[in-house]
C-alpha cells in the first residue's frame, strides 16, 4: 500500500492484516516503485497524491516496466477525469476517500480474482479430493469444510498457487507475512505442522511434503 496519510494507511494494513494479507507499507512515490519493482505482490493499493512521485507516475512506470501486478488507485479527488487519467495510466481499479474498508476489500478480491483469471488461473484450485478457494478463503477436503485460520489458509493458498513446485521457507515467509517481519523463520515450520494437522491427517493424506534442505512441496494430486 502506498499512502502518505500515515495514519489511514496503519488502520488499513492492520485490517488487512487481520484478514489474512501481508502488507508492506510506503509513504511516498518512488519508494512505494521500488518496493513494486522487487517485490511478488498480489495487489497494489496506489494513492494519487504522493510526495515525490504521485501515483500516475508510478502507475505509468510499472507498466512501462511490464510490471502487471492489479493497481487500485485511491484520491481523494471525486471527478470522471481523475479516474479516467488513473485508469489510463493502466490502473485496474478506482476508489475514492473516504471508503468503506468492507468495500476496499471488496474491490481488492474482484481484482486479484480478475488478475488470476488473466493469468489462466483457476478460480477454485482442485488437488484431489482437496479444494481451496481464494475467492471464499475456505478449503474443503473431501466435501467437508475444513477450519483454517487466516495465515493459515494464506500459506495454504501460496503453496497451491505453486503445486508441484517446492517452495522454499523464504518465498513463503515473504509471500505470507511482509518485509517488516524479522522473527524466527521457523514459524513457517509452525504453520506447515498446523496445515497437515488440519488437511492431512484426519484424512489419512500427506498432501505437504518437506523436501530436505529445500523447503515444501503441496502435491499437485493432493496426496
């Protein structure tokens, strides 16, 4: 999120957070680039007015750079030129403050499921009898509804996104909490033993396997 109201942009994150997401936070222009340049994020929520690089800049510059990533543009302004100009920019989508968190996240979910769609991705991903849904943030096994908790089903949902592939603590851990975060990288060791706790064994499956000295790799036929 790139938003110079230091203030909105906290509450925002923190409710984010609350909900699953993994936030990083810029106040100004060319920081919030260099952070969409480096970074694998799903979204990026883009205020208009910035110090040093206002978000028609950045936005024209992400994509001049090829950098696809969904674009919800945020100002304060209320005028169809305003939008139009962001949209043209190559922006995916426009709010206007103030707004209502429920209906930012709204817009956030209609927009990575489009990004996903854009990419060939499945709306529901199926691996076996295992089905986790980003859209609903739910996973079912088997036909039943399994309980997750919101980083839960974040590590989940990245380990599906990359099924078949082993994807290591790192990726995980920059994926699902943010660059701010410095603690133990074992809590992904954590997360991991809770998912197999939760979808594995009740079911007699082993559809996460640790893949030694490399990281873990979610079976692409769920086990």
């Amino acid at each position: 999120m790139v938003e110079d109201e230091q203030r909105l942009a906290k509450m925002v994150a923190a409710g984010l957070t609350a909900e699953g997401y993994a936030v990083d936070l810029a106040h100004d222009g060319r920081t919030g680039l260099s952070k969409a340049r480096i970074g694998d994020y799903d979204a990026i929520i883009l205020d208009i007015m910035l110090p040093s690089m206002n978000g028609y800049q950045v936005c024209a510059t992400l994509r001049q750079e090829g950098i696809a990533t969904p674009i919800l543009m945020l100002t304060a302004k209320d005028g169809e030129y305003d939008e139009a100009e962001g949209l043209d920019t190559g922006a995916d989508d426009f709010l206007t403050k103030p707004f209502s968190f429920v209906v930012l996240q709204a817009r956030l979910r209609a927009m990575m499921r489009r990004g996903r769609s854009a990419a060939a991705a499945p709306t529901v991903w199926r691996f076996g009898d295992l089905t986790v849904d980003p859209a609903t943030r739910a996973c079912r096994r088997g036909g039943e509804p399994v309980e997750l908790t919101s980083k839960e089903f974040s590590v989940l949902e990245y380990l599906a996104s990359r099924a078949g592939e082993v994807v290591s603590k790192s990726e995980i851990l920059h994926h699902v909490w943010d660059f701010a975060y410095d603690g133990d990288v074992n809590i992904v060791e954590v997360y991991i033993s809770n998912l197999r706790r939760k979808i594995d064994a009740p079911y007699q499956r082993a559809s996460i396997a640790t893949v030694r000295g490399a990281g873990y790799r979610l079976a692409a036929d769920g086990g």
